[in-house]
C-alpha cells in the first residue's frame, strides 16, 4: 500500500495542519475570502476532474449542476423552511436526477460536440429560470433571508465557519477521487477517456462507466452551489448558471493537471492567488485583467506543458528525492 | 396572423444571413483542419470594431470597411493557423479545444480592456430605412447584409468547386493523408482555410454593424448560433451550414414573435438538443458536393 499512507502521507498532513490553522493566522476579512474561492473552486474543479479529467469529456456546462443545487436549498429554505443542510443534499439529489437525461443526451456526442451540447444545456436551464418568474423569482432573483448566527441554517456572524465547511467539502471531494482513483472504476474511466472505442472493445461499458462517474460530479458540484449562495446571501439565474463557473472548472483542472488528484487544487492556487495579486496591485474596476491572464496561461501550458503545472511540480520534486535519495524511485501513475 | 408570420419569416431570413457567415467559417475550419473554432464570434467582434472605428474616427460607411476587416481578418487566419493552430493539430481533441476556447477568452477580455464593455453603434443613411413590399417590412440594412451573405457564400461555393486551391481544400477535408500522397500541402491549405474562414466572420462584422451594436461578448450570440446551425447542418457541411443557419435564423425569429422576446435563444437551443437526441450527424450529411 503506497500513497496516502507513507510520504504522500506526510505531506498530505501537513497541508490540512496547515489549512485548519490557517483562519487562525489570517485575520483579515480580505485573505479569508480569497481563501474561501480558492477551496470552493478547487472543489468545483475535483468535481470536474472526475468527468472532464479522468474520462476526458470536457463539460462546458458543469455551472448546471452548481446552478440547480444552489437554486433547489434556497426554494425549500425560502418556501418551506429546510434548512440548506438538507437542501444541499436536496440540491445533490436534484442535480444527479437531472445528469441522468443530459448525460444520456450529450455523452452519445464526442470531443467537441460533446463540449457544445453541454454548454446548451446550461444555457437552457438559464434561460428557463430566467423566463419562469413564479417558480423561482425571474431576472431579479432574491436574497436569502439573513437570520444571524445560525449554525442549523448554514448561517454563521464570521467567515471562518464557510472557511472549514468548504475546506470539508474539498476534503470529501479529494477522497471521493482518491478511491475512484484507486479502484476499477478509475482504471475503466481512464481507459474510456484514452480510447472510447478500445476500451469498449476489451469489455468495458464506457456509457455506465460514463455515466455513473457524470452522476457523482453532478452531485458534488450541486453541493458548491448550496455553499455558495448561502455564502453570498443572493441568487439569480445569471450568478447561479454563470458560465464563467463552467470555465474556471476547467480551467483550474486543465492548468493544474488534468486527470490528476491534486491539478485541480494546484491550478486553483495558482490562479486565484495571481487573480488576488492582480487585484492588489491594479485595484478593482479593470474588467477582463483577470480572464486575460487566465487565458494566456491557459494557451501557454496547452502549448508548452499540456498535462498542466502539477507535472512541474511533480519533476522538481522527484529532482530533489533522487538527488538525496538516488535508491528511491518513484513510480509515476499518470501519463 | 399571416402577415405576423410572413413578417418573422423575413426578418429570421435576413439575420439568419448574416448566421451563415459565421457558421459557414465553422464548417470550413472543421471540414478541412478538423478543428472547432470557439473563438469565430470572437473575430466577428473584432471586424465589429474595425468598422467601428473606421466609420466613427474617418466616417468610413461599414460596407467600404469591409474591404479593410475581411483582408485583415484573412492574414489573421492565416497567423492564427501558423503560430497556433498548427502546433496542437496532433494533439487531440482536448488541447485543440482548449486553445481555441482560451483564444475566445482572451479575445473577449482583451477587447473588454481596451474598449469597456459600452454598446457601440454606427449610424448609416440606411440603417433605420425600410422596404415596403405589401404588407411586409424589409430593413435596408439587414436586406444589404444579407444579400451581401449570400453573394459571399456562392463566391466560396465557386472557389470551392472551380479553382485548384478550393479543390485542394475539399479533397483535405475528404481524407488529408491521401490529399497528402496527391501533392497537396496540408499547411498552405489548412492556412487558406483558416484564413477565409475568419475573413467570413469579419464580413458578417462588418455587415452586422449598421444595425447591431459592438460590444466585447457580442461574439458569443453568433457564435452559440453558428455552433447550432453547424450541427445542424453537419459538421463539415458548407451547404448544410447555410440552409440551417437560414433556418435558425427563421426558428429563433418565429420563438421571439410567438413565445416571448427573451424565448429565440430557448427555441434554438431546443432545436440543438433534439437535433443532437435524434440526429447526431445533423440534417443533411456529408461533406458539400
């Protein structure tokens, strides 16, 4: 048994030490934000991973799912009184349900018909919640009753609450796709997002394969969208499906590393922290510098490292260990 | 009622025109690089913008810019297709879409820059003039552009079909290594592609603006269209991109008169999903003949 275990053990460690302490050395309300993006999109991109990194079908429309379960805990909470504890996983169910026709619909399609056909599924959903005010509050969309500090409601005075229940969605996320990983069914996704046709040919049910992994995805990007308008106190349908959520989804998986466990915490680091730096140095108000940059890095890791930052890391580090240790050899498990 | 459909006809019709330009460019860079082009709405932007500052800094009318942006467009492509597209074109779907999509964002966002997110238009002698023909209401300058259309789109059916550099670009689409083993340089015709596929999109730019305001997303409106239409049509399917855009046009014209003003995106996407869930190779098949 090698992983989690022995020194990736280590280090795994240390960093949630680091991360459970960290909003005890931060104190300003600024960083704990920034920090509360960082692991809310991390988690997204896990989520993401699952379907566009292991099996390689690039969703363009993850914000679906993110939209539906931010949308299904805010009308039972405003409308029933549930609290988003149940709606999220409410919200979770709703969003596996509603995976099952898009994704028998859009995983018939492959590579880039299959990206299209996502994005208009979030665009229709958009649009339907946009067009049908009586169900859930139109264009103007609403904001969700403050109640102060209610820790059943998901309600909370502070934003360290937020900090460690997203640092605990994450933490599900990254082990959800460390056993996924580790097991059959990862063996399978990677074999279909490889070779559809081979991996079928030897025996594999790449649409069940497909479509199971699509139903956890779905389910853990609907409870991002609870967190997040219980975080920011607001919904409407162009926050709720913003496309932006489907792309930095996979831009944060596609830059850390695609179909690998930590790429999408890594490219989320990266890019929020040059996003907060930016932020810092030009002010706010100087719309489209955060895409821009975003984008070149994009273009520059397709064009000169394709299989995202994590493997530079990855060489560093195995640069180091082998200079100290020249008998250890670590085994590679992604490509 | 009739005259109410007629009407919506004619108006979907002559937009939808202008939704050809843009996914007969699609088409022709799928056909023949085997490369979806995220970023086509994103180089209709930026002829949206060349005739903009040609008409507001020079008063150039936007249909003599269009000698300047459809030119300038095609040297775009064949850049495009030189520094970039080239490099991922054996490197699978996966890069291939990220780098286009990448340029899409970037594109948006540099234009977002440099020009803030303002409604910008032009204002012509024609641009709120109309045809009376009967009961039926023509705008001159959505006639002009589509017109304009389809002179373009059978110019590029002849040059397709009647020069040896538009032969080329059909027998790569059919089967590029054999296209190879016949003497046909893969990176002068993926360029040529490339290159008339943008110049396309910067007509339907320069088109679009006397009637139509330019703004940094506004690609995107286009480009959702022309992706449709394109499915539609098949991939790959110069004619079959032209019938459906015309049809998109129509469907999402009808959707605004019958359903509601903010309903012709609903319409169209519908009408992508069912297509998609009964006929993934789209309506006609093939590649044009």
């Amino acid at each position: 048994m090698h992983g989690l275990l022995n020194r990736d053990g280590f280090w795994v460690g240390a960093l949630l030490a680091t991360a459970l302490v960290l909003p005890l050395l931060v104190s300003s309300a600024f960083a704990t934000d920034i920090l509360i993006r960082i692991l809310l999109f991390a988690f997204i991109g896990v989520a993401w991973n699952l379907v566009g990194g292991y099996a390689k079908q690039l969703s363009l429309g993850h914000v679906a799912y993110f939209g539906l379960g931010a949308y299904t805990s805010t009308i039972l909470l405003i409308r029933h009184g549930v609290s988003p504890w149940i709606g999220m996983l409410a919200g979770g169910v709703v969003a596996m349900l509603a995976s099952l026709p898009i994704g028998a619909l859009c995983f018939r399609l492959r590579g880039p018909y299959f990206a299209i056909a996502t994005i208009a599924t979030a665009q229709v959903l958009m649009l339907l919640f946009l067009k049908f005010r009586d169900f859930a509050w139109g264009a103007e969309g609403t904001t969700i009753p403050n109640l102060g500090d209610s820790p059943l409601m998901m309600q909370f005075d502070g934003k360290a609450p937020y900090y460690y229940i997203v640092l605990a969605l994450l933490a599900v996320g990254l082990a959800i796709t460390y056993r996924i990983e580790h097991s059959w069914m990862g063996y399978y996704l990677v074999a279909v997002g490889e070779d559809e046709d081979a991996a079928e040919a030897v025996g594999v049910d790449a649409q069940r394969i497909k479509r199971n992994v699509y139903l956890i995805s779905a389910f853990l990007t609907a409870l991002a969208g609870t967190f997040y308008v219980q975080y920011i106190y607001f919904i409407d349908p162009n926050t709720a499906f913003s496309f932006n959520v489907s792309v930095e989804a996979a831009l944060v998986s596609i830059i850390g590393g695609i179909g690998t466990l930590w790429g999408p915490v890594i490219g989320t680091v990266l890019l929020e922290a040059t996003s907060a730096l930016l932020q810092s140095w030009l002010g706010s108000g100087h719309g489209g510098v955060q895409l821009t940059v975003y984008s070149l890095i994009l273009i520059a890791v397709v064009l000169y490292r394709p299989t995202g930052l994590l493997g530079v890391l990855t060489d560093a580090y195995d640069g180091v260990v082998r200079a100290r240790m020249t008998r250890e050899k670590k085994v590679p498990l992604d490509g | 009622m009739l005259t109410t459909i007629a009407q919506a006809v004619v108006n979907g019709l002559l937009i939808g025109g202008i939704y050809a330009l843009v996914s007969i460019g699609v088409t022709l860079i799928f056909g023949v690089v085997k490369i979806v082009n995220f970023a086509q709405g994103e180089f209709v932007m930026i002829a949206m913008y060349i005739s903009y500052f040609l008409a507001a800094n020079y008063g150039i009318d936007p249909l003599v810019s269009l000698a300047v942006s459809m030119p300038v467009l095609f040297v775009v492509g064949l850049l495009l297709q030189h520094f970039l597209i080239r490099r991922v074109l054996a490197l699978g779907d996966m890069p291939q879409i990220f780098l286009t999509f990448a340029l899409s964002l970037l594109l948006v966002n540099v234009a977002l820059l440099l020009f803030t997110a303002n409604y910008r238009t032009v204002q012509t002698p024609y641009s709120d003039t109309a045809l009376q023909l009967g009961v039926l209401y023509v705008p001159t300058a959505k006639l002009i552009a589509f017109m304009v259309a389809m002179a373009l789109s059978a110019l590029l059916w002849v040059f397709l079909h009647a020069t040896d550099l538009g032969k080329a670009m059909r027998a790569a689409a059919q089967n590029r290594d054999v296209a190879m083993l016949m003497g046909i340089n893969p990176d002068r015709v993926f360029g040529v592609a490339v290159g008339v596929a943008l110049a396309l999109a910067g007509a339907a730019g320069s088109l679009l603006m006397p009637f139509y305001p330019a703004y940094p997303l506004v690609g995107q409106v286009f480009v959702l269209m022309a992706f449709v239409a394109v499915v539609l049509g098949t991939l790959g399917n110069v004619i079959g991109a032209l019938i459906a855009s015309l049809m998109m046009g129509v469907a999402e014209s009808l959707g605004i008169q019958f359903v509601g003003a903010d309903s012709g995106l609903i319409v169209v996407f519908v009408m992508l999903l069912l297509t998609l869930a009964l006929r993934p190779n789209g309506l006609f098949g093939g590649w044009s003949r």
